[in-house]
C-alpha cells in the first residue's frame, strides 16, 4: 500500500483500527519528499526529526489505548508565513533568513491539539504577493501535473505538496486567491474560509484585512476536516467571530436538492479560457443533476475587485512590512554607517523587486495627497461589492464560477507581464474584497492540465460550500485522479 497517495481521511482510519502506525505514515511522506521535492521545490524545511519524534508519541498514546483527536497523527504541511515554534518562517523572503519562530500560531495550536503532525514549511511568493511562487526568493516551485507549469501563487509549495503526495494536508493564506487559485492549478481542493472564520495570531500579515488561512486537501472531506480543526474564535485576534463552528462533516452530502445556485455573468467574459469554460460548464451541470437549481445572475461590480485590491492590499502590506527593518528580525547589513543606513540597506538587501513595488504604491496611495483619492475610494468600491454579494446571497446559496480564468502557465511567461499576473486572480480577488469564503474543487483538465470550479458562500456558511463541492465531487472522478510523477 503506498501510504502517501491516501487521503487524511483514508489513513485516519487505518490509524484508527491499528492497521498502521503514525511513524510509518510520516516516515512514507518525509521519502516521499526526498525523492521528489527537487523536482516539485514545494519545501522549504522538512521537518524530519520533529516529525518522527512526535509520531513516536503518539504511537505509544495508542499502544496504551489512548485515542487520538481529530487529526491522529496526519502529516500537515505549513506555508512558510504561519509561525510553528523552533521552525523557520521566512515568508520566502531573505529578509527573514535566520528568524525561527518563538511560538506557535493559533492555527498550528490547534492542529497539535487534534494530533496533527507539523512535517514542514512550505515554499510561496515572497510576503505571499504573487500568483505563480516564482517570487520565491528561495528556489522555484512547480506544478506535479507538468514540471514546465507553475503550481499558481502564493501557496503554490502547499498545493504541489498536495498534488505531488508530499503531504496529505497542508496550510495556506489567502488575501487574494493565494489558496483557490494554486488549488485550481495543481488539481487539489481548497477553501478560503470567511474573514474571521480563523484566526491569523502567528500569521505574518500580508493585508491584514482580506488575509485569510485556508486548507488544501485532495479531497472535500479532506478539506472539511482540515477546515473544523483550525475554526473559531481567538481571544488573540480580536477579528475572529463569536459564532459557533458549524460540524462539516454533516454537510458531506449529494443531495442538493432546495439549493439555489447563481451563475454570476460577469465571470464568464473574455479573457476565460475555452478549454476552462467548457470544464465549468460541464460542472454545472452535474450541479443541476444533483437537484441544485441554477439561474444565473449578475455581479456588476466584481470587475472592479482587481483594481481596489492591489489598493488596498498594497496599503495595508507598506504599514505591515515596516516591521521588517533590519533590527528585530532576520537580515541586518554589514557595516551601516548609522541607524537610518540600517533600515536603508537592510530592506533594500532583503526585500525582492514584487515586495519593493508594492510597499511603494501602497506608500503613494496612502500619501496625504493620494489618500483621498485611492485608498478613500477603493474603501468605497468595497464596500459597493460587498453590497453586490449580499444582494446575490439573499436569493442564492452560492454562486459558482471557475476559479482561475486559464489553466498552469508556463515557468517564466508572465514574470515580466505583472498585469497578465494579476489578472489570473480576477475571480478569486473580490471574494476577498468582500470577506465572504469560497472553495476551489477540480472539474476537469484543459490540455492535459487541472481546472478548478470556484463555489462561492455567504459569510459563515462554509457548511454549504462543503455541501455543494462534496455533491460535484462524488459525482465525478477528478479527485481521485494524481499527478504522474
Ligand atoms: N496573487 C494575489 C497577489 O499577488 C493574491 C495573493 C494572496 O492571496 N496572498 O496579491
């Protein structure tokens, strides 16, 4: 049995009836990653001795009868920006080198706590500012299903440990789409809870008020018990919401029969790849089989998401990223001349060109002579979406649209071309601009490579994404499908 191609579910419960051990499971994925991590780059730290140490411990809580929590002793990959006590979080940044996190994140709390095994950190773009991980200042990362493609960003090392079977779980962020889209990419599933759904303590803030922890899996249920582990309040992170967690596993069903589901028109113009299109489409029809009833409907103001998110993530990532100033953490220059050389040289050494570029617009868009005229107006332009949504939702229970307008480009083809890099998130971006949570499920390839069906909630009704993604995904046989590597 190749222990690294199951899914968390499938090894839980081998774990469960003591048909295998912890340590056997972890010691297949951390071969796994040996063989295979020079050519998908998806890590950054493997954490081998942790791993192997904690697996031990809980083998012998079983072998005393004791049993394991939610996660018994599944292997959890971690993107490098999500804080793990004694490891690494560099955010792929040489800005970081040398910083080790001194505690753990809310979210790795609570993974230890259901008896998750933390197996490393997790290649990204650097800051998580990128849609393909080629702004890793570290090494690049690539897509299982062809080694030619990008694995999407930032997440991309979490989605290609996925696909690649390097780990049966793992942790992203997304601010943007950086969990959806690489999900899409890499053929694996992906959620964005709602903003406040978990916590960010310990996560390295990017936008503080669009970022959002989210789940990769190769399956639904994968993600939902994932997803269950790490929601809730945190007292550390005063935006996380007082509002019981819903049990997901009660929502894995195929009936969707009394759903109402909207095909919002505005997702589906040009610039939408046809091989993509067809894949959706298709999509939505296994969804009406499945007794969903689909109309479509209208978000006007979505087209604007991409032009008030790199606002206002840009503003939010200049004040967040002041902190990284060559005295507190990490890179410091040799040989500053005074305290104002230290910051100078020390960001302009550690930082890479994506960061740089935004830490300045964002700097010029919350100038005292731009503010009114940017920021000002991008808050607006939110706040218009988010009226878009919630007028959709008082009719509909989700709305579906493909997650990423094409399928895994090439290594390098849009490197140079930032718009034709910011516009892979075209979807994904104004779910973000609205806090509402959306998932990404396979739904078919386009030339040989993975496409992602994006099903979009209302606030706190992940239940429902659950739902609807587990009803298309048992109906079809694309989660079952892995990358030949
Ligand atoms: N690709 C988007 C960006 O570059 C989203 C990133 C993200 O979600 N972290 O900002």
């Amino acid at each position: 049995m190749e222990l690294n191609k199951l899914t968390a579910h499938q090894l839980k419960d081998l774990i469960a009836k003591k048909e295998v051990k912890v340590e056997e499971v972890t010691k297949a994925y951390i071969d796994r990653v040996k063989s295979i991590d020079d050519k998908t780059g998806a890590f950054l730290y493997l954490a081998e001795e942790e791993a192997i140490n904690h697996s031990k411990l809980l083998d012998e809580k079983i072998s005393k009868n004791e049993n394991l929590n939610a996660l018994s002793g599944i292997p959890v990959g971690i993107k490098d920006n999500i804080s793990v006590t004694g490891m690494q979080n560099t955010c792929a940044s040489k800005i970081l080198l040398g910083y080790k996190s001194p505690y753990d994140a809310h979210v790795i709390e609570k993974i230890k706590k259901a008896d998750g095994i933390i197996i490393g950190k997790l290649n990204m773009d650097e800051f998580a500012m990128g849609s393909s991980t080629e702004n890793s200042a570290f090494k690049l990362a690539r897509n299982p299903w062809n080694l030619e493609t990008v694995p999407g960003g930032s997440s991309g090392g979490s989605a290609a440990a996925v696909a690649a079977c390097e780990a049966p779980l793992s942790l992203g962020t997304d601010t943007g789409g950086s969990v959806r889209q690489p999900a899409s990419l890499c053929g694996v599933v992906g959620l964005k809870p709602t903003y406040g759904r978990v916590s960010r303590s310990g996560v390295v803030a990017f936008g503080s008020t669009l970022d959002q922890v989210g789940t990769f899996g190769k399956d639904v249920e994968d993600c939902a018990l994932l997803t269950q582990c790490i929601a809730g309040m945190d007292s550390k992170d005063f935006t996380t919401a007082d509002i019981p967690v819903d049990n997901y596993k009660d929502s894995l069903q195929k009936d969707l029969k009394g759903k109402k589901i909207g095909i919002p028109k505005e997702f589906f113009k040009e610039g939408l790849d046809d091989g993509v299109r067809k894949a959706v489409e298709e999509a939505i029809k296994v969804l009406e089989e499945n007794g969903a009833e689909v109309k479509p409907c209208s978000l006007p103001l979505a087209e604007y998401g991409l032009s008030a998110y790199y606002v206002i993530a840009c503003a939010e990532a200049s004040s967040n990223l002041a902190r990284f100033d060559g005295i507190r953490y990490g890179h410091r220059t040799k040989d500053p001349k005074d305290s104002i050389d230290i910051y100078f040289k020390s960001r302009s050494e550690g930082f890479g060109d994506e960061v740089k570029r935004r830490i300045m617009l964002g700097t010029y868009v919350l100038s005292a002579g731009y503010y009114d005229a940017y920021y000002k107006k991008a808050l607006k332009v939110r706040n218009l979406i988010k009226q878009d949504f919630q007028r959709v939702f008082k009719e509909f229970d989700a709305i579906v649209s493909p997650t990423s307008p094409t399928t895994a480009f090439k290594i390098g083809e849009r490197k140079e071309d930032i718009l034709a890099m910011y516009l892979s998130d075209i979807y994904t971006v104004p779910v973000n601009v609205a806090g509402v949570p959306a998932i990404s499920v396979p739904c078919g390839f386009s030339n040989g490579l993975p496409v992602g069906l994006q099903i979009i909630g209302d606030y706190f009704k992940e239940d429902t994404l659950f739902n609807v993604a587990y009803s298309y995904e048992q109906s079809t046989k694309w989660h079952n499908m892995l990358a030949d590597l």
